[in-house]
C-alpha cells in the first residue's frame, strides 16, 4: 500500500468516524427532545381532559372558588 493511499484511507476513516458521531449526538439530542415533548403532550393531556376534577378537588382542598365560566355562582357549591 503507497503512502497516497494510506493517506486517502486514513482521510476516509476519519471522515466515517466524524458522520458517526455526529448521528450519534444528533440521535441523543433527538431523543430527549421528543421525551420532553410527550411528557409535556401527556401532562397537558391529562390537565386537559380531567380539567373539571382538578378545579373540584383544588376548590375542597384550599377552598378555592371555580372561575366564574365554570359556575354560575361562581364558587364552590
């Protein structure tokens, strides 16, 4: 094997190993930006659709009065 084409091997090699870790960086970035992001669907999921429980259970539990778009009355009855 010549030099030239050590070299160019070499510069192959090199290139390959940067491309990996740069897929393997981008993956793990990926990665925990899409966990965050489906904790953060889930969460507001879950807010979202147990809204009216929520707002009963914070209303007995500090005596909080509902929103007024809520209630009629506007409080915890």
């Amino acid at each position: 094997m010549s030099h030239d084409s050590a070299a160019k091997l070499s510069k192959k090699l090199s290139a390959i190993n940067i491309v990996e870790e740069l897929f393997e960086e981008g993956s793990t970035m990926l990665s925990k930006f899409y966990s965050y992001n489906l904790l953060l669907k889930n969460l507001f999921s879950f807010l979202f659709t147990n809204y009216k429980i929520l707002m009963t259970v914070s209303c007995i539990l500090f005596s909080l009065s509902e929103p007024p778009f809520l209630s009629p009355q506007g409080s915890c009855n």
